[in-house]
C-alpha cells in the first residue's frame, strides 16, 4: 500500500472516531448537569447507539453495498449527521434530543461499517494494514477526549457542536476518498444476511452458543462504565475527567498492539476470561474509591484496565467467530455477533444502568443531586463477575467439528481451551 494512500486512510479512521469521542463519553455530564435529565433517560441516549447498531445493517447489507460508493454514502450520513449533532446541542427538550440522536446514530454506525469496507477494498495486506489503519481511530478518540477535558466543556453543549464540525469535515473529507464502487449490485441480499442470522445455525455447538451468550450477558453491566463513568469523575471533583479517561485508550492501543503475543500463549478461553475478570475489577475499584477508600490509584487502574477489558473480550471475540465460522458464514457470524453485543446487549444495559443510576440519586438541599456510587458500581461488578464464572464452566472451545459440520464439508478449527 502506497504512503500516500496510508495517510489518507489514517486521516478517515482519526476523525471517524473523533466524532464519536467528542460526545459520548462526556453526555452523561451534560445531560445530568445542564440539562438535568433523569438516570432513566440517560441510560436511554447511551442506548442510541444500540439502536443504531441494531437497524444500521438495513442500510449497509441492504441498500449501501448495492446501490451506492462507499465515499459517496459515507458524505451523505456524515453531512446529515452534523445538521442533527446540531440540532441535538440546542434542544433542551428529552425527546426531541432523543430522537434527533437515534437519527443520528443509525445514519453513524453505518459509516462505522462503511469504513471499514472501505480500507479493506483498498489495503494490499489486509492482516497487517487493517489493524494499522484502525489504530488512528484509537488516536482520534484520545484526542477529542483530551480537548473536551481540556477545554472544560463536559457540562455544555459545545461537545455536540464541534462534533457535528467534524462530522460536516468528514463529510467533505470523504468526498476525496478513493472510489470504491458497490460489489453486490447484482446480488440479491436477504434480511437476514444484513443481519447476520445465515449465523444462527452455528447455534448446535455448545462452545459457540454459550460464547455468544456470554457476550450478551457481559455487555449488560459493561453499559455502566460508558453511562457513568464521567458523570462520577466530575461528581467526585477530578478535574479534566475527560482527558483523564482517554488513559483508557491508550491502554487499549498498548493491548491491541500485544494481542498476537497474549493469543499465542493464552489461548482464546482464557483471553476471553480474563477480559471478563478486567470488568469485575474495575468495578470493584470504583466501589472501593466510592466507600471511602479514596486513593486515586483505584479510579486511574480501573480506567488503565480498558485495554484488557476490550481487546481481550471483543477484539479475541471476533477472533474467535473467525476461526469458529466457516468461510461463507464468517461476515454474517461477525454481524450477528455486532447485533448481540452493540446492539442488544448495549441496549439493554444502558436502560438498566439509567434505572440504576436513577434509583441512587441523593438530594441536596440547595437542589443539586449527588449519587450512590457505591451502589451504582457494585451491582455491575457483582454482574460481570456471575458471568465470569458461568463462562469459566460452561465454555470449553472443543467443538473440533464446528466447521465441517456448519459448512457441509470436511474442515477442522484447532482449538484453545
């Protein structure tokens, strides 16, 4: 792959991911502060990419990858997207934000697809040069988080207006992209292609069936980190809370860059088990600072275990249905794996953790609320460490027959138990 082509890919991942980092680690603060929201309808606008998640297929499996150039659709939902992340910065009315953030949200986890099919019809080593690519995502992440904790507006709106800036420059970005044509524009896709249910069938073998559940049950209290980690920074007073939570980033670049050594010598099950354990202690650090143990090393290891807490669940997870899939059911299996983990199981837990958070308010006096951290942080620890043990004893990754049996012929996935 030429340098050139390499930079302009690099410029496409940073602003992707900024987008998405300039408003969604910090909403929660806004919503609760500024715009006093309730938990309920906070853990509802953190679902939003969750429904997005879900019904954005339609218009990649269904419309994009038959009828239009990746560059030319990806301009369209990022010029759309930033007329709503403006319209969203100036209501002050939940329903009308609500909506115009679903709107948005489907509309931009189609682009997050959309990116990727891109770089991968232009890398000449897709296995070296994708993961590349994709480490400027990380980067752009960081650095949106580092400005909106800079700048001190975790509270406003300004974090929606500047996305919906870059998202407008991403826009007219994507208009320079390489051409990248639509391959099925002769074939028919189904339904449950776009949504990657062609996969179910792989449901027969225990290993898989139990993975895919673990993956649902986990993202449920994993929810909880994302809808309030930064409303309890701010809450506690730890100033630049957005900056300081970009270490989470970092980590996850320092991980992903190792996982061909932790793979090599762990093996998928245990990956896959300690990514759960990373959950059920960061948790229980939060809980720890929250009950008075408050020793900052707590809240920035808690932070620091992101790398852990994603790559080896989620980035060994979509190993892991690459390996286990055959061929012809590997991009359904990963879509059906999208659908389950950030689309149902990120729904569902952004809703439980807003009535959660809503149930732990503590009333001031001078009108202001405060929350009941400890209760807030134990139950998904306590949540994420029941779905680790029922993984440990139910998931044994020895369905040696998993291929030959799924794909109608002769095939062997090695195992890594």
């Amino acid at each position: 792959m030429k340098t050139s082509l390499l930079v302009r890919l690099w410029v496409m991942a940073f602003v992707q991911y900024a987008i998405w980092g300039l408003w969604y680690v910090t909403m929660g603060t806004y919503l609760t502060r500024t715009l006093h929201f309730s938990g309920g309808q906070v853990g509802l606008a953190y679902g939003t990419p969750a429904i997005g998640a879900m019904i954005s297929p339609f218009l990649v499996g269904l419309v994009a990858d038959r009828f239009f150039a990746a560059e030319r659709i990806l301009a369209a939902l990022h010029l759309m997207g930033a007329g709503l992340l403006y319209f969203v910065s100036t209501t002050t009315s939940f329903p009308a934000f609500y909506g115009g953030l679903i709107a948005h949200t489907i509309g931009y986890m189609a682009t997050l697809a959309l990116t990727n099919t891109l770089t991968l019809r232009h890398v000449t080593n897709p296995g070296r040069q994708f993961p590349l690519v994709m480490l400027m995502g990380s980067v752009g992440w960081i650095a949106a988080g580092l400005v909106i904790g800079q700048a001190e507006v975790e509270a406003a709106a300004t974090q929606f207006q500047w996305a919906a800036l870059a998202s407008a420059a991403m826009g007219l970005y994507c208009l320079t992209l390489p051409p990248t044509p639509p391959l099925n524009r002769e074939r028919s896709t189904t339904l449950a292609e776009a949504l990657g249910f062609d996969a179910l069938r792989l449901l027969r073998h225990r290993s898989f069936a139990v993975f895919l559940l673990g993956s649902f049950l986990i993202c449920v209290p994993l929810s909880f980190y994302f809808s309030w980690t930064n409303v309890f920074l701010n809450e506690i007073g730890v100033k630049h809370a957005a900056s300081k939570m970009t270490l989470g980033q970092v980590s996850d670049v320092t991980f992903l860059l190792l996982m061909p050594f932790f793979v090599g010598r762990l093996g998928v099950k245990r990956m896959l088990l300690l990514g759960m354990l990373a959950w059920t202690v960061r948790f229980g650090l939060f809980y720890l600072y929250a009950t008075g143990l408050t020793w900052p090393g707590l809240l920035y290891t808690g932070i620091a275990l992101h790398g852990i807490c994603y790559d080896f669940f989620f980035v060994m997870g979509r190993i892991y249905v690459d390996r286990r899939a055959p061929e012809h059911l590997r991009a359904t299996a990963q879509g059906l794996l999208a659908f389950v983990t950030l689309g149902t199981g990120m729904f569902v837990g952004t809703w439980l953790s807003g009535l959660l958070g809503e149930s732990s308010v503590v009333p001031r006096t001078d009108g202001t609320v405060l929350h009941d951290w400890s209760r807030v942080w134990i139950i998904p620890s306590m949540m994420s460490g029941a779905v680790l043990l029922g993984f440990a004893l139910l998931f044994r990754d020895d369905d040696r027959e998993l291929v030959e049996v799924a794909s109608g012929h002769v095939g062997y996935a090695p195992t890594d138990s």
